[in-house]
C-alpha cells in the first residue's frame, strides 16, 4: 500500500537525499541504513535478554518514570509498552516488524496514521528543521560574521549533519511502536463483522418478508 503511494516515494527520495548530504561518514551510513534497508539491525535491543529487559524496567519503576496501575492498564503490560515485539527478538541482530517506509507516523487516528505515514511525516519535519536552522543563522548571525552562502546558512556551533540527521532519528522508532499491520487487521476484522452483522440482519429481514407474503397468500386462498 504505501509503495504504490507517490507522496511516499517522494518523501523516500527526499529523505535519501537529505541523508546523502551528511558529511560524517558514519552517521551518514547508520541513517541510511536504518531508513533505506528492510534487514537493518535495532541495535539498541541486540542480545537483549529477558531478565536484562525486567531489570530495565525494575529501574524505570523504581525512578519514578511509569505507574503500576497505568502498566495494567496497557496492552500486553509494562513489557510490551517499553519492548514492543521486534523481529528476532534477543538475537545480535534484531529486525523491524516492518520496512520504514511502510511505518505510520502515529497511532490510528492520529497524523499520518496510514502506511507510509512515518516517512512522510518525517519529510516534513527534515524540511521544518532545515528552515529553522537556516532562519537561527538569519536572525542570531553576530555582526561582521559574514552571512554564510552555504548549504544552510547557519552558524557557528550549529553542526548541519544535526540539522540534517536529528529529524530522521527522532522518530524512527515509530517503525516499531506503531505497528500497522496490528491496527489495519483489527479495522479490517471490525469492517467484516460489520459486514457480517448487516448480511444477518438482511437475511432475516428477508426471511421475515418471504413468511408475511405466505401467510398472506394462505389468507387470500382461504377468503376464497
């Protein structure tokens, strides 16, 4: 679905670009990585183990960071909201539960919530922050610096492979907190029983018009 969608091969295309122009050569390579190849790794949850992930969280309740009760009330519980299921889960390399670039932007309902949200969403950001940087350099140039004709006209202390990276990073997590295929199979299952619900009750409602035409029928006979 969102590889036959344009605007998300535009904001794709766009991304890759972006990325291309980082000039440290290993965050350009670990962006584009993680953005552009389905097997990338999520590193941060490699040989994870499961007392290595409840010992994390014993850490997180005891600073405070969640609440037993809102824990219960999560689904699949505390584990499953701080470790949401990755492909090869515990492995040295484990992988998304789905491309990037079929990732939504935000749970159902919320923006860019459709596949392909993520990188759509993204684009827009990577834009924003390109401007915001450039408008910083603009507005806050200290006098007699000159006023900066490259790329971005930032300045000094503004590192534009930040500029550039920070967006695509921010949320490219959403590949996993959000998973798609979760909501699109509920609506789909939802939009059947529905459907399913409605053919009943036609059904009946036809059985109901078939038994008064030949009570009527009988009637009519009898009046004879």
């Amino acid at each position: 679905m969102a590889d036959g969608s344009p605007l998300v091969r535009q904001s794709i295309d766009f991304l890759r670009s972006q990325t291309l122009a980082i000039r440290d050569r290993a965050l350009r390579d670990a962006t584009l990585d993680a953005t552009t190849n389905p097997d990338t790794c999520v590193r941060h949850r490699a040989s994870l183990s499961a007392a290595e992930k409840q010992a994390l969280l014993d850490r997180v309740l005891a600073d405070g960071l969640y609440a037993l009760a809102d824990a219960a009330a999560f689904p699949g519980g505390v584990m499953a909201g701080v470790f949401p299921p990755v492909l090869a889960d515990g492995t040295a390399c484990p992988k998304l539960p789905q491309p990037f670039r079929s990732a939504p932007g935000s749970a159902f309902h919320g923006h860019h919530s459709m596949p392909g949200g993520l990188p759509i969403h993204e684009a827009f950001n990577e834009k924003s922050d390109v401007s915001l940087a450039e408008n910083y350099g603009r507005n806050y140039r200290a006098p007699g610096l000159p006023d900066g004709h490259g790329r971005h006209a930032t300045f000094a202390g503004l590192s534009e492979d930040v500029v550039l990276a920070a967006p695509i990073w921010h949320d490219w997590a959403k590949a996993i907190v959000f998973q798609c295929c979760v909501w699109i199979v509920r609506m789909v299952r939802a939009a059947l029983e529905r459907d399913k619900g409605a053919s009943a009750t036609a059904v009946g409602a036809a059985s109901d018009d078939d038994a008064a035409s030949h009570k009527a029928r009988a009637a009519t006979r009898e009046g004879r």
